[in-house]
C-alpha cells in the first residue's frame, strides 16, 4: 500500500526529506497549480534525472493539476 506525501504547500528543501522517507512507491505531491512550478521543481527534477522516481501529473479538474514524484524501489 502506497503513501501519499504532500510538500506542495511546504518551504523549499523538503522534498529530499519526503523523498528519503518515502518507500517505493509512495507519491510526493511537490506542486499544485496550472503548470508545474513551486519550489520543489528542481529537486523533482533532479531526482529523476538521478532515476530515483517518475513524475507524472493528475488533473484536479479547473486547470489544475496535482505534480507529483512517485518514488522507484531499487534496481538489482
């Protein structure tokens, strides 16, 4: 069972906490809004390109849209 943690509304620098307590699997939720942005972008960002996680996005309805990292379990 997957958990869901939510640091969109959270200061920069909290997404690499989130991400280190997260299990494989477990959604951070690093953005709500239009457009991805906020604060957390650039630790999303560079946790994927390091292949620590997918990101993906859910639409709320009204424009908006949930951003989210869903974190990788680890490869053999």
């Amino acid at each position: 069972m997957s958990t869901r943690h939510d640091v969109s509304r959270r200061p920069e620098g909290l997404f690499s906490a989130a991400m280190a307590e997260a299990q494989a699997g477990d959604e951070v939720v690093y953005h709500v809004g239009q457009y991805a942005g906020g604060p957390h972008k650039k630790e999303a960002a560079a946790a994927h390109e390091a292949g620590n996680c997918l990101l993906y996005q859910r639409k709320l309805g009204g424009g908006r849209f949930e951003y989210i990292a869903k974190k990788k379990g680890k490869t053999k």
